[in-house]
C-alpha cells in the first residue's frame, strides 16, 4: 500500500495548533504523533515551518460543465482547486442544461468521476416546475438543493410561491439558496435606465442589486425556512444588515438555518469598482466598506459558519462588455487559502478560525462522511501551507481556464505547497500528478 510520511508539521485542526507527525497509507490518515520518524514510507516529506489544515471544502463552486465549456471545465477548474488547497467541491445547477432532473444530475457526476482531480458533489436543481423530480434524490449520494431566489439564467429563477413552499416543506434535506429579490432589481433597472442609459457602470451594480433586494429575499427565506423547520443555508452574503437574520447562540451541528461568506465579500467593496470594474461584478454586488466589515465580524461571532468562493469563471472577453452584456462572477478558488491566510497575518482571523469556516464547518453543516479534519481513519485531504513564500499572481500562474483573477498583481505572503486528495499527492509545488482522480463524497444522515 501507498504510503506517505509527513515530518514536523504545525497541525491546525479542531482548535489547536500541535507540531506533529502524519502517516499517510492508501487513501486515509494511519496515524498522527509526534515522533513517527522510525516509521519507513515509500515518501518522506519534512514539513518544518509550514503549517498542515484538512483540505478545504468549497461548498459553492461554478465549473460550467456541461454546456459552458468554452468558460470553464470540471477538469479544468478541479485543477485550480487543487492547486488552492480545496480538495472538495460543491457545484451549482446553472449549466446547460441545467440539472433538473435525476439524469442530468448523474451526468455530472459521470464526467467528474473521469475529469476531475478534486472530491465532488452536485447540488440538484430547482425550478418552477420539477419539484417531483427534486424529491427522488439521494440525500446520501447528493450534497443538497440549490433554488435561484434571484435572477439567473433560463428558467432557473424559483418565484412560484406555492412551488416554493413544496420545496421548504418537502426535501428533507438541506437547500441552499441565491437570495435576491427579483421586482427590486428589475426596478432598480429601469430607474438607472431611465438616468444614465448605457452609461450605467459597474460601480453602479450595488445600487441595482442593492441591500433592500438582498434583505427582502434573505429575510423571506428564513420566514419560510422556520414556518416549515427547514435546513436553509443562505449564500455569499453582501449586506451587513442580513448578517441579523443568522443565530450564534447555538452549535452549527444543532442549528437550522445557516449562512456563508464569500472570499470577494471579505476581500474587495464598492471603493475597488475604479480599478477593476467588470471584473468584480458579482450577483449578490461587492456592496460598501461598512459591509465588508460587517459580514467579517459576523463570521468571527459566529453568525455565518464557512468561507466559500462563489468561483464562477467567464472569459476574458466577457467581462469587457458594458454593464448590461458583462456577465456576473469571477475565478476566486485557487487563491481562496492564500488570501484568507493574509487576513490571518494581518490579525483579522485566527488560522484556527480560518480552518474552522473553511474545512470543519462545511463538513458538519453538509454532514460529509470523513472529510474536513486531520484525524485517523479519516480520508487524507490534506494541504501543505508555506506561510513564507511571496508569491504574485500573473497570468503566467493562474491555472483556471479563463486566464485571468480579479487577483492579478496581488502579492500573497503564502503558498500552497502540497495538496492531497483521498491521500493522493495531487499537487506540490506547481506539479500535478493527475494520475488518480477525486471520489464523489457521501454525506451521513441527511
């Protein structure tokens, strides 16, 4: 069997920082102690000085396939992932076609399990229309049910409200939803058309897709979610106001209704519009400073419970039309633990804390069977963090597809050194070994 030996590694795991020994064999973790020097391993690896987490979960990824491929592919954006130290990932429904039925679904899954480098799931699809469809899913086999509660392409838009209430009250396991309300947006519009015509900028795209939108969606959810004791789990939050609607008085493992963070609503706000325009577009918007901080404050109170990425390519090219034809989203997941790991340096977040949102709570939230911390008989999904190795981002070094990263010319003080899948070395030091790919995760009690 496989083996791997890592040496003298700073564990951060379950709250603690422990300089330790781990013994890989096969896919799982054998053993973690503080002298396994003895032990022989077909690979010995001295970690000193570098720090040691459980691979990250991205629980909200866009790998575009099938249908976008010319975007983005689920090999492609695996890869990006893996080199950023997320060795799993949850991805959305909007592809083309979308995955709204069974089949569609395992399609997906299919492709990952040829392609992809990283662990997978795939959320289901909603729409108007396909709730007897949504309920034949595995809860076991499937990470959860994604509704569009806002704006998004072909008809994956979910505003039937009786449809709604079958879907709260109905799937037994966790929905995941887009929060923004539909008529404030298309209001917003038609007031900035009226102004500015085809003069509408990007730095205006939080005024259109604004704090009332994002409030009066996410406000309706969790009504809905506690009416029906429904496993809600609201995504990338923008406003600090919405921060209210989330409890922190309860452990996540007993909580109902839960939400996330996203690294491009941590990391950028309304003031970086000037410099990158387009490229920072994002549904829900980057909003003002006072939310930036707001929704880090609720991270570290533990208001929202993980860190995800949001990553949603578009070429180059797409993103250099005007307000109304540049599409939404951007690559995030490569740089997900290198920029969190700044905020660390900088004082903001503890790196215990930053593994908590990142690996451990994703796992307990989703309920994913032996994946998200560094224990024994646990898969071995581990990343090798160096916290002294500057590095800039150029194009030169991004691996997503579509060439580019909002990112560009940020200097990061840390690098990813090393990424293991299921105990897979899938990565170090900007090699792939791309000669096993990831598992399909499987999720306990849901």
């Amino acid at each position: 069997m496989n083996s791997t030996l890592i040496l003298n590694a700073k564990i951060v795991n379950e709250g603690t920082v422990t300089e330790n020994d781990v013994l890989i064999k096969g896919q799982h973790i054998e053993k973690i102690d503080a002298d396994l020097q003895s032990i022989s391993a077909n690979k010995v690896i001295d970690a000193k000085g570098k720090f040691l987490l459980p691979g990250a979960i991205d629980d909200q990824v866009h790998f575009r396939e099938p249908g976008l491929t010319h975007k983005a592919t689920i090999y492609s954006e695996s890869r990006a992932a893996v080199a950023g130290g997320v060795t799993s990932f949850m991805e959305m429904p909007n592809t083309i076609p979308p995955a709204f039925t069974q089949q569609l679904l395992e399609d997906k899954y299919q492709i990952a399990a040829k392609t992809s480098l990283g662990n997978y799931s795939f959320y289901m699809g909603a729409s108007n229309d396909n709730l007897d469809e949504v309920l034949k899913t595995d809860t076991s086999r499937v990470c959860g049910l994604k509704i569009f509660m806002g704006s998004s392409t072909g008809n994956l838009l979910v505003d039937n409200s009786k449809t709604l209430e079958g879907f709260y009250s109905k799937f037994p396991s966790l929905i995941a939803t887009h929060c923004e309300n539909e008529p404030t947006i298309l209001r917003n519009i038609e007031l900035y058309k009226e102004k500015y015509g085809d003069a509408i900028t990007a730095k205006m795209h939080p005024e259109i897709r604004s704090e009332e939108a994002c409030f009066r969606s996410s406000s309706f959810a969790v009504n809905l979610a506690k009416k029906h004791g429904t496993q809600l789990h609201i995504l990338h939050i923008s406003t600090e106001k919405e921060t209210h609607l989330f409890d922190n008085s309860i452990p996540l493992k007993d909580k109902k209704i839960t939400a996330e963070a996203c690294i491009h609503h941590l990391w950028f706000n309304d003031a970086d519009y000037d410099r990158l325009g387009m490229l920072i577009k994002w549904n829900p918007a980057v909003k003002t400073a006072a939310d930036q901080e707001g929704i880090l404050k609720a991270l570290l109170d533990d208001r929202i419970d993980v860190i995800a990425t949001d990553h949603a390519p578009h070429t180059w090219e797409e993103k250099q039309n005007n307000y109304f034809n540049a599409p939404s989203g951007g690559p995030l997941i490569q740089h997900s633990i290198v920029a969190m790991m700044e905020f660390y340096k900088q004082g903001k977040i503890s790196i215990e804390r930053l593994v908590e949102k990142m690996c451990h709570n994703p796992a307990i939230l989703f309920k994913i069977e032996n994946r998200g911390y560094i224990r024994e008989g646990y898969f071995a999904d581990l990343v090798l963090v160096d916290p002294n190795s500057k590095w800039m981002v150029n194009k030169q070094n991004i691996v997503a597809k579509c060439g580019w990263s909002p990112f560009e010319g940020e200097t990061f003080s840390s690098s990813i050194d090393a990424t293991w899948v299921s105990g897979h070395l899938a990565f170090q030091q900007g090699q792939f070994d791309e000669s096993q790919m990831g598992q399909r995760m499987t999720f306990n009690g849901k």
